[in-house]
C-alpha cells in the first residue's frame, strides 16, 4: 500500500480545482524513485464533499488602524501619518496571520507526515526546508511589534525592530 497525503476543500468548483479535489503525494525510496513520485502527483476532483475541521478557519483579521484608534488620536494626527500608521498595522496583522498560516503548515501537513513516516526525512527537508526554525523567528518579532503597539498606538519607531531581530532573519537567506 502506498503511503499518501490526501488534501480535500469544500467548494464545489472542481474545475478550477478550487473546489473538491484530492491530491496524492507517494513515497519513495531512491533519488530517482522521489523524483519519479514528485512528478507523479496526482490531482483529481474528489467525489465526497469533508467538512473542513475547525484548524482550516483561522481567522484573518480586517481591522484597520482608523477602525481601532479613538477618534481623539487620530484628530491629532495627519493624513500621511494616518497612512503611515496604516501601513504598520497592516505589517502587524500581515505578520500574525503569517505564522498562524505557517503553523497551519505544521499541524496539517508536517506531523502528520512524519508520524505515519509517509516520506523520507529528505523529502521532507526539501517540502518544508527550515520551517520550524523560521517560526519561532517570526513570533519574536511579532512579539516585539505587538509590545510597541501595546504600549502606543501611534508607533514612531518600527525598522529597529527589524534590526534588532536580523540575527534571527538570516534564516530566510536559503530563499533568496
């Protein structure tokens, strides 16, 4: 029996493969055997609608700085730094919606290949490279962009946080 990994969605637009679809990933022994299953993917719509479990329906934030600001700040600020502010929020929520999509990763697809050993440890080198090393990178940052929103709505300062943390950023290097 070949071990697979079976990804299924609900919507029923099966010919864009929006909708329905099954996706079987096998593996493999040798390099050549992996590269082999690779290009074997197989995609085909899927014939039961799965009701997607409750880890699929993380929220995606759509607050907008004007939305969480009283009024009394933003009547003190200017139109540019009004946009400016915009422009963090959003890196703030961008961020956070990052590592849970990144985290997702982990839980649906990472464990449960290596728990049913559905790949070789190769394998899942090259599908998820450093990913685990990558997260804890990002909620550090995230922890300090939400310490400085916390302390003041209206940030002065953002790119030291970034240089703060670019020890820990080198880590995206592999992907440049």
């Amino acid at each position: 029996m070949k071990p697979s990994v079976i990804i299924k969605s609900t919507s029923e637009d099966s010919k864009s493969f929006k909708g329905k679809a099954t996706v079987e990933v096998t593996a493999a022994s040798s390099a050549i055997e992996r590269k082999e299953s690779l290009s074997k993917i197989k995609v085909s719509p899927s014939s039961k609608i799965v009701q997607p479990k409750t880890i699929l329906s993380a929220k995606k934030t759509q607050d907008r700085f004007v939305d969480v600001v009283n009024q009394s700040v933003l009547d003190g600020l200017t139109q540019d730094e009004i946009k400016r502010q915009e422009v963090i929020f959003e890196l703030i929520q961008t961020e956070k919606q990052y590592i849970q999509d990144m985290q997702l990763v982990l839980k649906v697809f990472l464990d449960p290949i290596r728990q049913k050993q559905l790949l070789i440890q190769k394998d899942v080198n090259t599908l998820f490279s450093n990913l685990e090393d990558i997260i804890p990178a990002n909620e550090a940052l995230l922890q300090e962009f939400s310490a400085r929103q916390k302390a003041n709505p209206v940030i002065e300062l953002i790119g030291d946080v970034f240089l703060d943390k670019i020890d820990s950023l080198k880590k995206y290097a592999i992907y440049c």
